[in-house]
C-alpha cells in the first residue's frame, strides 16, 4: 500500500480503528478479526518485550519486531515510533528510512521531550515531523498537551488546551503531518471543536467512557486507537488463567 491510499483510509464512512498490537502474533489476530490496518503501541510493545517505555527499547529491536509484523500480515502497518529515537535531524532522518524500509507505512511522533513532561517547541517539532514526511512515512502528529495532564491525574479537557493544541495542529501539518493525535481528550464538545478547526484527519485514543465509533466519527474524528488497552487486558486475561490453573 502507498502512502496516499493509507491517508486515504482516513477518509471513509467510517473511522479508521486501529486496536493496537505488539508483535507478529498479535497482528494476525488483530487482522483476522477484521482490521484495515495494524498500528503498534509502544508501550505495549515494549512491554511485550519486558521493557518500560519511553525509548528503552534499542531501536534494533523495534525495527526487528517492525519486520516481524510487516513480514506476518498484508495489511498496512503504522508504528509508535515515540520521538524517533533520536536527537538531531540527521539521525531522526536516518531512523526514519530504517522504519520504512522494516515495512512500515506510517508512524506516530509525539512533541514531548523523551523522559521530561516538556513538549518540543512547535516549529522544532515541525522539522521532525518533515524528516518523518520526507522518509516516505504517513506522519500521525501525537501532541502529549492532553495526556500530560490526564497521566498526572488531573482533568485535560480544557478549552485553553484544545486552542494551544490548535495552534500546534496547523503549524504540524504544513510541515507533513497526515494525521493529528490528541490522545487525553475525551469531551465530546471539545473533540468536535478540534475537528471543526484543522484541515486534516483527526486521530483519538479512545478511553472509558467515550462515545461509540460511529458518534465518534459524527463528530469529525477520522481515527480511533485503542492505545495499550488491548495489550493490558490481553497480559490480565494471561495471568487469571495462569492463577486458575495453578490453584487447580
């Protein structure tokens, strides 16, 4: 699949789902059910691997299990790829070509500062986010202005916060992003707010008690991820079992 007919899934009748997986097996779970794409999470992948998140994971070892997965399924596959593993431009470039050339077509690059609750300045991010483009990849824009507040237990959704990540959108998107990410946000007010003002597809991770796909998409949301939810309860259904069995 090329990079436009993957942006192209961002444009249905219907959301593009995404129930995020960790390795070759779980891909082809996830598309034997009926997927039209398969997305890692990294925390799930990481932690598959017995790993934390947040870059611990040698880059090698992403990009093999990256060509696990692509070399298991037929179906596009877009990766977490954190802040991209590096630094500098250069070696962002370089990690970028590496990914596309494991087999994936499209990948994740959040704005916040590896190990820090800081975000990148918008126009530094934006020249990652060009690296990512010029690599061939479909660039999901993640901004962590949301899920900051929410991992910190405090309320992210915010009208100051949706116009600061607004702000962010379309400075992302002239610089090649294809997807913006708000994970965090789950008022269905504010949601429609951020659809209604960007121009490109709109991505949410959907979390308890949000509204169903289809209301989602009523509201202009283009792509549901379902974040390490899938992995966490996977690793839960895993370890009753084990209980059941050993206590039997």
């Amino acid at each position: 699949m090329t990079k436009s007919e993957f942006a192209a899934l961002h444009t249905g009748s219907a959301p593009l789902v995404l129930f995020n997986i960790w390795d070759a097996g779980s891909a082809r779970a996830v598309a034997k059910a009926g997927a039209k794409a398969v997305a890692t999470g990294s925390l799930s992948l990481t932690g598959a691997q017995g790993v934390d998140d947040g870059e611990a994971l040698p880059i090698a070892d992403l990009l093999k299990t990256v060509r696990q997965i692509a070399a298991a399924t037929a179906l596009p596959l877009t990766v977490d790829f954190e802040t991209g593993y590096a630094s500098s431009l250069v070696e962002l470039a370089a990690n970028a070509k590496a990914l596309r050339d494991a087999g994936a077509i499209g990948c994740n690059l959040e704005d916040r500062v590896i190990g820090s609750s800081s975000l990148r300045d918008p126009q530094e991010q934006a020249e990652r986010i060009a690296a990512l483009d010029h690599a061939g990849l479909f660039v999901n824009a993640r901004t962590d202005i949301f899920l900051g507040p929410l991992m910190a237990g405090e309320n992210p959704n915010s009208s100051d916060l949706v116009e600061a990540a607004i702000v962010r959108a379309e400075i992302y998107q002239k610089a090649g992003a294809g997807c913006f990410f708000i994970p965090g946000l789950s008022d269905p007010e504010l949601i429609r707010r951020v659809c209604q003002a960007i121009a490109m597809p709109v991505n949410v991770m959907r979390l308890p008690g949000m509204l169903g796909n289809r209301e989602l998409h009523e509201l202009g949301v283009a792509r549901i991820s379902h974040g390490p939810a899938p992995w966490r309860d996977a690793m839960a259904a895993l370890e009753e079992a084990a209980r059941e069995a050993f206590d039997d």
